[in-house]
C-alpha cells in the first residue's frame, strides 16, 4: 500500500538517471568551460571504472549543451562500428543526418507543363540520402572525403546562429585500429576531428569509456594527448553518498528513513560507487517496506541487512563476471585481491612475489600475458605508468568474500568428514 503512495525512488541500472546526481558539480562546471570555446582546442574523455556514472553524466551535458545552442549527436558505439572505417563513415552520416535533415540547401521552382498550373517548389533536405550522395561525389580517401564533407556540412548550418556540434560516442573503449585488416576506424575518427577543428570549426568529440580508453587513443595517435581534457570519474565523496542517500527520500510522504548507523554502512560498503549507492539503497527501501508489510516492524537491523544485500549484489553484479574467468586466471585474480594496495593499482612484479609461495606460482610473462587477457575481458587495466588496477570496482572485496566463502563451507566438511 506505502509503496504505491511513494514508489522506490533509486535506480540502480545502466545508464538510469538516478533520482539525485551526487558530486558532479565540478565535472558539469568542466563541460560548460568546454562549451565556450570558439576554436575547439580541447575535447573531452570521460572515463572511469563500471557503473561510476559516465552514462548519465553524459546525458546530463546534453541539455546544457543545446541550452548554449551546441547541436548534439551520438549514440552508444557498438563494436560493430570499430570493425571498419566505412561503419564509422555510416555512423557519423546517421549522427549528422538525425540533426540536418530538415535543413534546406537548396530550392527549385518547378513549373509544369499545361494551363492554369501553378508552379511549385521543390526543397532539397541536407538529409542522409544527400549526405551520402555529397560524400560519394568527393574525390580521395575516406579521410578526405570525411572532412570535406564535414566541412560543407559547417558551411551550410553556419548561419543558423548554433554554436557547434557535439559528437558524443559512449562506450567508445570499443574502438580499435585493425592492422591486421588495414582498417584504421579509430586513427580515422580522430584524424577527422583534428583535421576539422584545426580549420576552425566548432565540431567537438565528446567520448565515454572504461579506463582503457585514454590509453587506446594515445596508442593510435599521439596527438590525442594534445587534443583531450581526460575527466576521470571517481567515486563519490562522503558528503556526497550521503546526499545521494538522502535528497530522494527527504520528501516529506516517503515512508523510509535511513538512520544514522543505516547510512554509515552503505558508505562503507558502496565504497562510494554510484552503482552500489543505488543498489544497496533500493534493496534496503524494498526490504524495509516488505518488514513493515510483514510484522508491523518499523526498526531493521540494518548489519544484517547489509550482509543480505551484499550477498544479493554478489549475485546480481559480480558472479556472472567471475563466472567467465578460468581456474587459473581466479588463481591469479585471488592472490591479486590479497595484494594490501589490491584496491588502488599494484605491478606485475608485486603479483610475481606474493604467488612465489604458491604450490603452482606464475612467472612475470605469465602474468603480463594473463593480465592483458584480464584486460581484454573487462576485469583489470593497466594505466600510464605500466601499473594495474581492478576494472571493476570493489572486486577485490568479492574476491576475498568468495574466499572466505569458501574456507568456511571447508571448515564445515571437516567438522562432519565423510565416513
Ligand atoms: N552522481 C551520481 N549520484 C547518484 N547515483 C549515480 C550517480 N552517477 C551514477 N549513478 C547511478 O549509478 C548507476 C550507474 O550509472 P551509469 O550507467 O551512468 O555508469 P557507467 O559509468 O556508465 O557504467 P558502465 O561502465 O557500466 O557503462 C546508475 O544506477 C545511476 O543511476
Ligand atoms: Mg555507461
């Protein structure tokens, strides 16, 4: 009956707005800077760990970008879109065609044959049939072709007072040059924009992606230093959970109060990651509701509450993941997570050391071969400096969880051996 009057408000999912955006002032104030330049000088990356918020922080940069009357387009990048640059060509057609379609280039009059006819005019759309006719008809490689064509789009939209395009690709870690194959869709991006803004037109790449993204870009081409401003997305402050706890519910028909002990667990155990806030505060709304449906109860032990959700979150959010990973690279990823700096970044030759006592350990090739498979599967990667971090955040813990998990259900076979 409550939950009907004040529906649960958090939202933990990918990319679900959540009720409250927490601790983001200064990334928002960041992107509006970005929005006054004339001459783009500086793009944007936005990176961080799974489930930080880079979705929803980019859809929030949406309206304020319209707002400073910037046009914007993209979409999520599929991998498909990394296999060749004639997918990057298609994509970037779509994206531009979506906003200049209703734009006239040019008009007719047409005058029919016969009396008494009136004449009509016929309106010619920059639209995606004419996009593509323009692109076709520029002689060169697709680079060149790209550019002009993203240079005529300029030519005929600039009048129209907009301040720019921006072009915002998330999950762009998905973006790989293919030697292999001589197709370069991720050096073609990149040289395009370069190229455009360096005429001095307002077209702004906006890219979204786990932290092996910034890398990636540096690897294909090192100009790209130069050309983004690198926000990393980190967890959120204390202050700031405690306003992603709080303001969705500080209405004054929601039924749930989070008590002060309440809140102190969740901080402790979300590590202040977004995903886990709104996880473990829509778990614990739920459970509350359904205690008060149930026994009339209003108070809720909320430490063994906390260790329910977290068996559920283990469940929801990290067994599928460990699932995909073999015996031995949980042999590997286990003595990783026994690491003291496991939570922060730590080096092959930390990993090589603490598995010296194990009854198989691993040589430092071995590890920098498994890593770099690790990391191609999403669970760790490697930063500048050549040192390594979890992907996923507070996998570590779960890690050790399991572990523990594991010695206990061991310990209880022992108490009652097998005859
Ligand atoms: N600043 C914030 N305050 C409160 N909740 C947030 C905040 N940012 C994100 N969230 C919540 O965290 C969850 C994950 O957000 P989002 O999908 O944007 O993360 P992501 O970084 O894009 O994840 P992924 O790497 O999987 O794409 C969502 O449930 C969202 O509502
Ligand atoms: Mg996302």
């Amino acid at each position: 009956m409550v939950t009907n009057i004040f529906p649960n408000p958090f939202r933990p999912g990918a990319g679900h707005m959540p009720p409250y955006l927490a601790g983001r002032d200064k990334e928002i104030q960041d992107f509006e800077d970005l929005l006054v330049q004339e001459v783009i000088v500086n793009n944007l990356i936005l990176t961080g760990l799974r489930g930080v918020g880079k979705t929803v922080l980019l859809d929030t940069f949406r309206p304020l970008a319209i707002d400073s009357k910037w046009l914007w387009a993209g979409t999520d990048l599929s991998e498909s879109v990394s296999i060749s640059e004639e997918k990057v060509v298609i994509r970037l057609l779509t994206d531009l065609s979506a906003l200049t379609s209703s734009f006239v280039i040019s008009s007719k009059e047409q005058i029919p044959f016969g009396f008494n006819t009136s004449s009509h005019i016929i309106n010619h759309y920059l639209d995606y049939d004419t996009l593509t006719h323009l692109y076709e008809s520029i002689p060169g490689l697709v680079s060149d072709k790209l550019k002009a064509l993203l240079e005529l789009v300029w030519h005929c939209i600039r009048d129209e007072g907009f301040s720019g395009i921006v072009f915002a690709y998330d999950e762009a870690q998905t973006m790989s040059d293919h030697a292999e194959k001589e197709q370069y869709p991720l050096s073609l991006l990149l040289d395009v924009f370069q190229s455009v803004q360096r005429k001095d037109i307002p077209f702004m790449l906006v890219l979204t992606g786990l932290p092996t993204l910034f890398p990636k870009l540096v690897e294909a081409r090192t100009f790209t230093e130069r050309m983004f401003r690198v926000m990393f997305l980190d967890r959120l402050e204390e202050s700031d959970i405690k306003e992603a706890i709080l303001c969705p519910i500080q209405k004054a028909e929601c039924p749930v109060r989070f008590t002060d002990n309440a809140i102190s667990e969740i901080i402790k155990s979300s590590g202040g990651y977004p995903y886990f806030i709104q996880f473990i505060c829509k778990e614990s709304f739920d459970m509350y509701l359904q205690q008060i449906k149930v026994s009339g109860e209003t108070h809720i032990d909320y430490r063994k509450a906390i260790e329910d959700i977290t068996r559920k979150l283990d469940n929801d959010f990290f067994a599928g993941r460990w699932a995909k990973v073999t015996d031995r690279q949980r042999e590997l990823l286990q003595v990783i997570a026994n690491l003291s700096n496991s939570d922060e970044e730590f080096s092959v030759q930390e990993v090589v050391a603490a598995a010296k006592s194990l009854p198989k350990p691993f040589s430092s090739s071995h590890v920098n071969q498994m890593l770099s498979t690790l990391t191609n599967a999403g669970l760790v990667y490697k930063n500048r400096h050549g040192r390594y971090s979890f992907a996923v955040p507070l996998l570590g813990q779960y890690i050790r969880r399991q572990q523990k998990e594991i010695i206990k259900r061991k310990g209880q076979l022992d108490l009652f051996p097998k005859q």
